[in-house]
C-alpha cells in the first residue's frame, strides 16, 4: 500500500497492490485505491489502478507523469493530482518489491 496526500491535505490518495510472486518480477493481480479530494483525483487514481493491473512491478514502475497527463488531459492546475497519484503508487510498488523480494 501507498500513500500521498497534498500539503494542504485537500486530497488524498491511497493505492493498494496486489501481487504474486517475488521482487520486481512480481506480477500485480490487483489494483485498488482509495481517494479523497476533487474529481481529478479520483479519476487519476482509477486511471493508474487499470494500468497496474496484470503488469509486473518492474513494468508498473514506467507508468510516468506524462502518461497521466495525456491519457487524461489534465490542464495545467490539475496536474498536481496526477503527481499526487504518483507519489502514491510509487510507495505501493516499492513495499511491494521489499515485501515479495
């Protein structure tokens, strides 16, 4: 699991992994979230959920902020939910390679 939430704690994202196996390797057979703040976060968070998902961890990790932005067309002043998202699933994927490592 993963957490991040804006300095001003107006939005909050949590990002829960599913995976089997060891290390990098590890495959994620599941994605979920949790998101607390404005539409764009909760649709960055769902976004980058369905990306993860039946990929390994290593292949998770080149999901990046320009993938976000594009998919979903974000202005400019929504791209910090997509950091925030990121940030999120960054931790996820990192306790998940020490967990199954």
């Amino acid at each position: 699991m993963g957490e991040a939430d804006t300095p001003g704690e107006d939005a909050h994202c949590r990002i829960q992994l599913a995976c089997e196996h060891g290390g990098d390797d590890g495959r994620i057979v599941a994605a979920a979230f949790a998101a607390f703040g404005p539409p764009v976060v909760v649709a960055c968070s769902d976004w980058v959920c369905e990306q993860v998902e039946d990929r390994t961890i290593k292949d998770a990790r080149s999901l990046n902020l320009r993938a976000i932005e594009q998919a979903l067309v974000l202005a400019a002043g929504e791209r910090y939910a997509a950091l925030l998202v990121m940030d999120a699933l960054d931790m996820a994927l990192a306790r998940a390679s020490s967990n199954l490592g």
